[in-house]
C-alpha cells in the first residue's frame, strides 16, 4: 500500500506492507485525512514518532460489524484491562498506543489497523471532507466535558488556527461572551462571520479580566498571555502541546488562585452529532486538498502560517 512514513525523513513510500489488524481490531481503508499540528510536530521529533503518521481520517471498515461502512475512529488504543481503564480513563491507559503519535501506524496510508471499540459509523449525510474534522472538533468538546461553561462567562480563545476556531465555535454556543485572539486577520474573518467576536494581539484587552481563557497558540507564549488575561479564581486551559521545556513565575497561580486544566482528545460522538447538525462550520477551514502521493507537498503547506486545515484525498 501507499504511506506517509516518517523515518529519519518523512517519505511516500509505494508498497508498505499492509498494517497486520492484531486482536479485537479491523483494517479501515482510508478516503481522507486531515493534517493536523501535531503531525508537524512530530516531523520536528516529538514524542520520537516513527511509521506511519495520521490521526485525523474517515474511511471504511473492511472488516467486523461495521464491515462497508464508512467510519471514523478514536485515536487512544486502550488495555481495557488495567486499572486505569477499569475507571474508564481508557484514553490514558498507560499501556495504550496512539494512532499515529505512539507505537501506531497511522492514516496517511490506504489501509490503517483500528480497534473495532474505537470506530464510529458517518452519517450518511456527512461527507468525508466534513467527517474528517471528529477528532479535532472532539477535541474542542473535550472542554467543556471537563469544566462548567456558564452563559454569561467571558472567555477568551488564544489562537485563531485550526483548533483556536473549532474551540471557539463549540464555546460560543455555550456562553455569549467568547473572543478570539489572533495575530491573522483572514483567519479571524472566518471566526467574526459566524458572529464570534475577535481582536488582534496588539489591541487593548484588559488584564484579568477572563473567566477562562483557553491557550491554542501551540507556542510558549500562550500560558503567560492566558496568565496575564484571566481573573483572580478564573480557569486557563491548555488546549495546545508546546514542545521543551517553559519557564515561568508560578506565584500568580496561588496568590490569584488561578485554576489550570490540561485538555486533550474529546467525546466523537457529541462531534459527530454536532457536525451532523451543522452546528460548527468547518469547511470554510479547508484551506487545500492534496493526493496522498504528493504528501510531502502537503505536509510543506500546512506549515504556512496562511494555511488552516490541508487534507489528503486517500481513496
Ligand atoms: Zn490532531
Ligand atoms: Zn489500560
């Protein structure tokens, strides 16, 4: 099969073998793949990722119950067995493998091995180019899965790319006080045409003045601008990894009683109904399509800083 591996380099590679589906998972052939920050991360040698690389993908189980039909799948592959996972913290099993992030091939490939409990059918009215964007908007979910988002509670969104945005939408529908935070005003333009107000990171915005401000700068400047921003008793979360270490003066979060949460993958089922219901509007974050044969192509666009969400037409 074809596949986007990186090694030493990241390479398109003609005949890979195909993935061997170990116990309880099922081979998905894939129809496309979105790429995502954490693929450019690991390219720059995060988590030390080697193989396929790929989480975000729709396509079609080939095998097990949902055998013809198209699907999407979770990206923790859990024990289910350990201690962990008995509490139903399945997606931090100690033992688990990521799909394309940890000891997991991924899904810039034509065929990905997936556990059979991790796969989600489409609906049908979902085409793949919507479909592909579960797993970041489950992300987005993820957050007030873990905090009280209140109607009248301002909050501010640091970051307007591809996961600043979904982020965003998924907030606004819960309070009527979200801004977004941005240094590009073309990716702010998509967030202010859905009604989502915004602002420049040099205009005035008073200090402590956020219930929550929610950190996706992926950049080492986001936790001490979410610091500066919220109020005494208020919430950051971190939405975005930043690679290495970071330095910073932890008193404020004692003397302001500051709340931190970190924020990670999300329910895909609130997702996919909520991509269902058109309820957030991802295709205005295409920004390009490429054939997994120009992979390399694609992987080089979605470094532009003009650029949101590049996919891969598999199938
Ligand atoms: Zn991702
Ligand atoms: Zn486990």
């Amino acid at each position: 099969m074809r596949a986007l591996v990186l090694d030493d380099r990241v390479s398109v590679q003609e005949s890979r073998p195909a993935p061997n589906p170990g116990e309880g998972e099922v081979l998905v052939r894939v129809s496309c793949a979105g790429i995502c920050e954490t693929d450019l991360q690991l390219i720059k040698g995060y988590m030390g990722f080697r193989g396929v690389l790929g989480h975000e993908f729709v396509g079609v189980a080939e095998s097990g119950p949902l055998a013809g039909r198209r699907v999407v799948g979770e990206i923790n592959c859990a024990c289910w067995t350990c201690e962990t996972c008995r509490k139903g913290l399945n997606t931090h099993c100690p033992n688990r493998t990521v799909i394309g992030i940890l000891n997991h091939d991924g899904a810039f490939a034509d065929l990905i091995a997936v556990p059979q409990r991790n796969l989600h059918a489409v609906p049908d009215a979902l085409p793949d180019e919507i479909a592909v964007f579960t797993e970041p908007v489950a992300a987005a979910f993820q957050i007030p899965a873990q905090i009280t988002i209140r109607p009248d509670d301002r909050i501010i969104v640091l970051g307007d790319g591809r996961l600043g945005n979904l982020c965003a939408q998924v907030l606004a529908r819960l309070s009527n006080r979200v801004t977004v935070v941005g240094k590009h005003p073309q990716k702010l333009a998509l967030l202010k045409a859905l009604g989502i107000a915004t602002a420049l990171v040099s205009d005035p915005i008073d200090d402590r003045s956020a219930d929550i401000v929610v950190d996706c700068t992926g950049s080492d400047t986001g936790l001490p601008t979410a610091l500066r921003l919220v109020r005494p008793r208020g919430t950051i979360v971190l939405k975005t990894t930043v690679a290495g270490t970071q330095t910073l003066p932890w008193a404020p979060f004692v003397i302001d009683e500051v709340t931190l949460v970190g924020s990670r993958c999300g329910p895909f089922d609130r997702a996919l109904e909520a991509l269902e219901r058109g309820e957030i509007s991802v295709k205005p974050l295409i920004s390009e399509r490429y054939d997994l044969n120009k992979g390399l192509e694609a992987l080089e666009r979605a470094q532009a800083k003009s650029v949101l969400k590049v996919l891969l037409n598999v199938a």
